[in-house]
C-alpha cells in the first residue's frame, strides 16, 4: 500500500512521492486548516521516516504551526498517528474496493480482482509497505495506535469474508483469513524486495485458492 501516491501532502510541489528529490524535501503548503496542515505533514513524515523516527517538534516546524496550535488539535502525539492511520485507512480501503469493483460484479471476480490494487501500490515510487503493518511494529498491544491496526485488519478480513460468503465458499472465514495473509505478504514483499513480478504472483496465488474454494 502506498498511501501517499493518493493524498495531497505527497504531492507538494510536484506529482510523485518520496523520490528524488524526496517529497519531503518540498514544505507542505501553509494553506488551509491548521489541523489539517498538521495532518498533512505527519502523513508525509510517518509513512516515509516511521512514527518513532518522528517527534512532534519537526511536525511542527515543518507543518508551520504554533505548538499551543498543535496540542490544541492533538494533545498527544499519538492522537496524531491515529488520525495519520484514519487517512491511510480510507484511501487504502477504497482503492481495495476499487479494484474489487472493476473487476465486475461477480463476488468471486471481486475476491481476485482486488488483488491490483496491491499491484498499483507496490509500483509506486516511495512505497515503504504497509503503514498499519508498519505502525503495528513500532506499537505496543493495548494502545491506541496498536488498536487502531488492528481494527483495520479486522475491517478488511470483515470485508473479504463477506465476499467470500456470497460467493459461495463453503468456509468465508478460512478463504478470507488466507487472502487477506496473502494480501499482507504481497505488501510486505514489495517493501522487502521490490520484486515487480510479486503483485502478478499473489494475484494467480489468490485466483487459485478462490477456484478450490469454490470447487
């Protein structure tokens, strides 16, 4: 997943994010919404240097607030990341749906052709993996951001085992507990090696397991 090729924080002065010169080399424009600057800038810094890495003084000099306007908006650093995984939640999950869409309105297409999104992602410049898988690692279990991880996965797992039941498998849970793991290997693998070849190979992974789910 590559959220920052759809938000506008990526895109700052030119149309690709995080490559050279780096996105971050170019300030966040000091228009709109306080809050919504800050937001900008903590998506572009989180997603490409990691949410420990980033401490909320650089948030706020690049983001060109105050810091009583910051803790106005986000008291703690953490109510930050969850809003930062609010955003990555919703492009993510309508691109997962988007593609799902596109590829007709079979159920059992759908469960398949979701998988291109996770091609488009793992194509774009400055991809650095899943922001939740990433944020999950750098969180502890029972805090807010580890929660909010982890009710996105849910989420997901909620949307595929749905299409799995309509279309037909005879156990949606385990169908859509294999897909979605597949769908976080291929995630996870565009980050690690970069392999081009890996978005087409989970794809014909998932076409396969829907067909002997199917059978």
């Amino acid at each position: 997943m590559d959220p920052l090729a759809e938000h506008p924080a990526a895109h700052a002065g030119r149309g690709a994010p995080e490559v050279s010169p780096p996105a971050a080399a170019v300030a966040t424009p000091r228009t709109g919404s306080a809050r919504q600057r800050i937001l900008d800038t903590a998506f572009r810094l989180f997603y490409a240097k990691g949410i420990r890495a980033v401490g909320v003084d650089l948030i706020i000099a690049e983001s060109g607030v105050a810091k009583a306007t910051f803790y106005k908006h986000f008291p703690a650093k953490d109510d930050l990341v969850v809003a930062y995984l609010d955003t990555v939640d919703g492009i993510w999950s309508g691109q997962l749906h988007d593609a799902a869409e596109a590829a007709g309105p079979a159920p059992a297409d759908q469960l398949v052709g979701l998988f291109d999104a996770l091609s488009s992602a793992c194509r774009q410049d400055g991809y650095r993996g899943c922001a939740f898988i990433n944020a999950a690692a750098e969180s502890q279990p029972g805090t807010p951001v580890h929660d909010r991880t982890v009710a996105h996965k849910a989420a997901v797992l909620d949307w595929v085992t749905g299409l799995a039941s309509r279309a037909g498998a005879a156990n949606p849970q385990v169908l859509a507990r294999s897909l979605t793991l597949l769908l976080d290997g291929g995630l996870a693998s565009g980050a690690l090696d970069a392999d081009p070849d890996a978005p087409a190979a989970a794809k014909a992974s998932a076409e396969a397991l829907v067909a002997a789910a199917l059978a």
